[in-house]
C-alpha cells in the first residue's frame, strides 16, 4: 500500500510539474500575443495619420487645382484681344 500511495504521489508530481510547464507556456505565448496585438495597434495608428495627411494633402491639391483653372481661364481672357497675322 505504501508502494502504491508512493506511485500515487509520484504521479500527481509529474501531473503538476507538466500543469506549471503549460501554464509558463500559455503565459509566455500570451505575452507575445499581447506584444503583437500592441504592434497592430500602432501600424494601424500610424496609418490612420498616414490616411489623415494624404486627406489633406488631396485637399490642398484640388484646391491648387482649382486655383489654376481659375487663373489659366483670365490668362485666356487676357492674351484673346492678340490676333496674330500669318
């Protein structure tokens, strides 16, 4: 019987030293998780700020754009009262 019970003890040893080696694992696995999870985070930050410029950007662009429509529609206005002769 006391062979038994020693067998017994043994047993809930190994069960528990293999229980703490997959909870040390799942902690270490969930710490990478966590580290990576913190990363996408920031990529999709920096791309909302990326996206937020280029709106910008755009913005001013079209503006430009509009600017110079503007102005090349008077320098026609201005250089039509030239006629040149061939």
């Amino acid at each position: 019987m006391v062979d038994e019970a020693r067998a017994t003890m043994s047993d809930i040893v190994t069960a528990i030293h293999d229980v703490t080696t997959s909870i040390t694992q799942i902690s270490a696995a969930s710490s990478e998780q966590s580290l990576g999870i913190n990363q996408v985070g920031i990529a999709i930050r920096q791309m909302d700020e990326n996206t937020q410029q280029n709106a910008a950007l755009v913005e001013q662009s079209a503006a430009a754009a509009e600017s110079l429509k503007f102005q090349a529609s008077e320098l026609v206005e201005a250089v039509a009262i030239f006629k040149l002769h061939a």
